[in-house]
C-alpha cells in the first residue's frame, strides 16, 4: 500500500515537473519583429501626405489583421497606435475612404474595449462628423458592434433611437 502512494506521488511529480518546461515556453514568448517592422511600414504609409501609399497600407492592415490572434500583447498594443495614428493623420477625401474601411474593419475584429472606444472616439471627430462622411460612420458603427464591448450598448442604442439620419439608425441597429 505505501509503494502504491509513494509511485503515485512520484509520477505526479514527474509530470508536474515535465510539464513545466512547456509552461515556461508560452510565458517566455517575444514579440515577433516581423509584425514590427509591419507596424512600422504601415505607420509611414499613412504619413505620405500625397496619399499614393494607401493601397500599401491597406494590405498591410490586412496582413496585420491576419495574424493577429497569435500576436503578443505589446504587438497588439502597438498595432492598436498604429490603427489610432490613421485617424490622426492627415485626413483622406471622402471618396477615397479604403484606408478608413480597412482601419475600422481591423479595429472590429480585433475587438475588446479598447478597439471600441478609439472607433466612438473617431466617429465624433472631424471630418467623419460631416454629412459626405455618412457611409464612413456607419462603417464605424457597425464595427464598434463587431467588437462586442458591452460598454458602447448604449452609445449604440442612442444612435438608433435618437439620431436624425435613416443610415445612421440602421447601422447602428445592426451593429
């Protein structure tokens, strides 16, 4: 009877300790310097002030978003700045908005509160308040909802109640 619990106390210890190392790998994970030097491809296509570079960073964030689950978290912080610095930079004509969809859609699929509250950030700011912007803040609300933060529910909610655009009623019903 005593060799049968000493043999089990072994072999849990065994394989506690052999699990350990594949524990230690998960934890010890970097961030990926390809993702970075993405990152950082994407931040000085959005800086050209002539706009040529769009179509670049637009398969960038595509590329970005990809890959996304597997990222590490400073990875995804930093792809998060880099999202947050499209809406900062110089603003983009309204019928050329591929940059801002591919921004958006990225921001709802990487989802969590933080993605949703840089989306109801833009959606009040300039230029995206105007009326030839309409198409664009229905992109943003119906990626806040993708996002799935329960937080902006009634930022939804307020906008299919109470706002005086039909488009803008129905995104935001169906975010």
């Amino acid at each position: 009877m005593m060799t049968t619990s000493r043999t089990t106390r072994l072999l849990v210890l065994a394989l506690c300790l052999g699990a350990s190392p594949v524990c230690a790998q998960d934890d010890e994970k970097k961030p990926d310097p390809e993702v970075q030097k993405k990152i950082d491809q994407l931040e000085d296509a959005v800086k050209d002030r002539k706009f040529t570079r769009d179509q670049e960073a637009i398969g960038l964030i595509d590329e970005l978003v990809q890959v996304q689950e597997g990222m590490h978290p400073k990875d995804r912080s930093s792809f998060l700045k880099a999202l947050d610095r499209v809406f900062k930079a110089r603003a983009r004509k309204p019928d050329n908005p591929g940059l801002y969809n591919a921004t958006a859609y990225a921001l709802g699929t990487l989802g969590g509160a933080e993605s949703s509250r840089l989306l109801v950030k833009v959606y009040g700011k300039k230029p995206f308040k105007d009326k030839e912007w309409q198409s664009m803040r229905e992109t943003f609300l119906e990626n806040i909802g993708r996002t799935k933060d329960e937080k902006q529910i009634e930022f939804l909610v307020k906008r299919a109640v109470r706002d005086p655009l039909d488009g803008i009623k129905r995104a935001a019903g169906k975010a």
